[in-house]
C-alpha cells in the first residue's frame, strides 16, 4: 500500500459523491512537499447540511462504516468529528480559525493516481496550523521557510 493510499482512498470517496471538502492538517503540508508522517485525513468542509450528508455518505463507504452513524448535525455541532474507519478522518468546518469559505478561493489541486485532491495552499495552511499545539509549531516554522523559498524562486 502506498503511503498516499489513505489519502487516495478518503478522495476518492468524497469525490464520487461530489462533496466540498479542502485536505488540511499535515496531508495538506505532505502535498506541499514538507517531510511529514501521519495516518490520519484532515479535512475542512463547507458549512451546509447537504455538503456534511455528502460527507457522511462518501466516508459511510470506507470498511467499517464507521461514519453510518452520524448525522449531518453531529458536523455543526462538534469542532471536530473523528471517524475512526478504515482510515481515521477529521472533518472540520474550521480548521483552527480557518473556514471553507475563507481557504477555498486560494485552494489548489493536484492530481495523483487519477484521485483529484483539493487543498489549503500554503499561506492558509500557516494559518491554520497557527495553533497552541507543539506539533503545530514545529510544523509552522518548516511550512515558513517552504514559503519563504517559493517566494525566493518567484522574485
């Protein structure tokens, strides 16, 4: 299994089901090429009832369906939802002091293995990770200088 394989799999899914969703958290930093390991999918979806059914649906889906049992208020009403499954997944509607809505016009995308995958680009990501968290910190300082040397390449 590739170590994308968790990520492709939780994509996959969401997409099949046309939900809005951004990867955050430390995916989002593996996709811009920080040195990361996780197990776990973060993911930053919309504030809308029918985007949270989608959700559920798509991740109902994994192997032990785990998510079945929520509901799309349970998405409103939690920070954050673990649904631990086959792949343990996240889902937020912010990331931090993040929302969709602020994340999605600077969203990128990139494809791997035939799997679109949204994303928080890299400026949203620093906020999002701006956080009391000591993995956090050390995340943001790494995704710091990959800014500061996107920025170098641009000037």
């Amino acid at each position: 299994m590739s170590e994308q394989a968790p990520l492709l799999r939780v994509c996959s899914l969401l997409n099949a089901h046309g939900a809005a969703y951004l990867v955050v958290g430390a995916r989002a930093a593996i996709l811009h090429g920080l040195d990361r390991t996780t197990e776990d999918v973060d993911l930053l979806i919309p504030e809308d009832l029918a985007n949270h059914a989608k959700v559920i649906a798509a991740l109902s889906e994994m192997e032990d369906h785990a998510a079945a049992e929520l509901t799309p208020q349970d998405l409103v009403e939690n920070v954050v939802v673990k649904i631990a499954d086959e792949v343990e997944v996240d889902v937020s509607t912010h990331a931090w002091t993040v929302s969709y809505a602020d994340a999605i016009p600077s969203a990128l995308r990139v494809e791997i293995e035939g799997v679109a995958i949204p994303f928080v680009d890299l400026k949203t990501l620093i906020a999002s990770k701006t956080t009391y968290r000591d993995q956090d910190r050390i995340d943001v300082q790494q995704l710091q200088k990959l800014l500061e040397r996107e920025q170098e390449k641009r000037d």
